[in-house]
C-alpha cells in the first residue's frame, strides 16, 4: 500500500483505470468462480455447472465466452461422438492465481470479522 500513497493526481486517474479495466473483465457473479474452478485442472461444462451450484447453463455459457474472448480460458473440441467439450484456464487466466489466492484470505479475514465464523 505504501506505493499508493505518494502518488500524484494522474497517476491516481491511471491506477483507478487499470483498476476499471480489470473489473470489466472480471465482473459479474460468476466469472471469478469458474476461474477458480478451472484452477487445478480442465473440466466440461457440466462439471463447472455443478461446482457453481446455481449458475444457469445460458448464463455459465455466456461467461465463458466472455473469458475465452478475454484469453483467460481455452475451450478444445475433441472429435467424439457426440463431441466432448473441455474448458481450461490459459497461461494468461493463471496469471490471476496471485489475485485469487488474495481475495480467498481477504474473504476468509472479512467473513470472520463481518460474520464471526
């Protein structure tokens, strides 16, 4: 935090920017979700739809279209009858590991102290 606090206006303007950038990617109740559900290894749509619990299939889809265009996932068709779909998290959606691993310590501290458990 101590780079934030000696910055001058336009620098402020540039990081609230990148800051907004990065929300519009990520934004939504579902994207950081699958993001982590494709963490640790490839799965097909059912399999994220199951670990969501609640998304609907028109939603989970447009999610990750939205992720594919933004290259954090990789969809691969496999020639099978009927064809089998896998969705993974690219080089690029890896780089988001170091902000998910923050946002689960942050969400388990700001549980604990908003919600005591």
């Amino acid at each position: 935090m101590a780079q934030l606090q000696n910055i001058d206006s336009s620098d402020c303007e540039k990081c609230i920017m990148v800051v907004k950038d990065s929300l519009d990617v990520l934004n939504g109740r579902w994207k950081l979700p699958i993001l982590v559900s494709l963490k640790f290894s490839s799965k097909r749509f059912k399999q994220i739809s199951r670990d969501l619990n609640g998304v609907t299939d028109k939603m989970l889809s447009k999610e990750l279209k939205d992720l594919e265009g933004n290259q954090l996932i990789k969809r691969t068709v496999y020639d099978t009858f009927p064809p089998t779909v896998e969705y993974a998290l690219t080089e690029h959606g890896h780089s988001l590991d170091s902000v998910i691993s923050a946002l689960k310590d942050w969400g388990g501290i700001h549980r604990k102290k908003i919600i005591g458990k």
